[in-house]
C-alpha cells in the first residue's frame, strides 16, 4: 500500500545524490507527493519522495530504476494537508523480456478506453491499469 500525502512546501534546496547513501532504517515507510509553491521555484512536483523520520529533508528518487534520487531539504514553514491511502498504480513495470516501463503523467492517449499510462525504454507502451494476480497481465503495443 502507498500513502500519499499532499504537502505544500516553504522554499526549497535541491541536491542530486545516490539512493545507496540512504539510511534505510529512518526512512518512513510510504511515499509523499510534494508540491512547492510558484514563489519558490516555479511549482514542481516531485513525486514519489520519502521522508526520513528524524525530519532530515525527503528523497526523491529520480526514476524507478535510478539509484540518483533529489534530496529536498525545507527552508521555512512546512504546511501539512491531510491525504488519502490509495493501492494506485505502480510507478514502473519491468517486463519479462527486460524492457522497463515507466509512469506517464499528462494528457495522453487512450485506445478504446484504456488511457496510455506507461512508456517503455526498449520501445513500446502500456495502456490502461494491470490485471492483478499471480502474475500481473498489462495491454502493451
């Protein structure tokens, strides 16, 4: 299960590094979506991002696959919304053949009601949501 939780996030100092510097044991276990406001930098988005429980700023991994992450540290005040727990859809897909697929987000295309969600590094896309079970079944063209 994924938790999001919405925060709205006072000015903002961004730094690349590498998922293998994490300490894993202070970071919480669910994921946050982070909006900074247009003042700050132009209103991103960043998404997921993971907190450490000792308030140590987020990590915000650049792609499912990356060992970089972005790591947001607050400057400021930090105004907390209420959020909602939701399964969702995964982040990235890795198919049997190897090719790794991603999350899209916009407006995209959809083909007979199945919205294309997923573009995948080796070529191909993925519409529409998996059929869960023992092993997951995705539309890919």
């Amino acid at each position: 299960m994924v938790v999001v939780r919405p925060t709205l996030l006072g000015k903002l100092e961004h730094r690349l590094g590498r998922l293998a510097q994490l300490d894993r044991p202070v970071c919480r276990g669910f994921a946050e979506r982070h909006f900074t406001s247009p003042a700050a930098d132009g209103g991103n988005v960043f998404d997921p991002c993971f907190g450490a429980d000792n308030g140590d700023g987020l990590a915000c991994p650049i792609a499912p696959w990356s060992g970089s992450y972005l790591k947001i540290g607050v400057v400021g005040q930090s105004e907390e919304t209420s959020g909602s727990e939701t399964a969702g859809r995964p982040w990235g897909y890795q198919l049997r053949n190897g090719n790794r697929c991603s999350a899209l987000g916009g407006a995209t295309d959809s083909i007979k009601g199945k919205r294309l969600n997923y573009a995948c590094e080796k070529g191909g896309v993925i519409y529409g949501d998996p059929l869960r079970g023992r092993v997951w079944r995705v539309y890919f063209t």
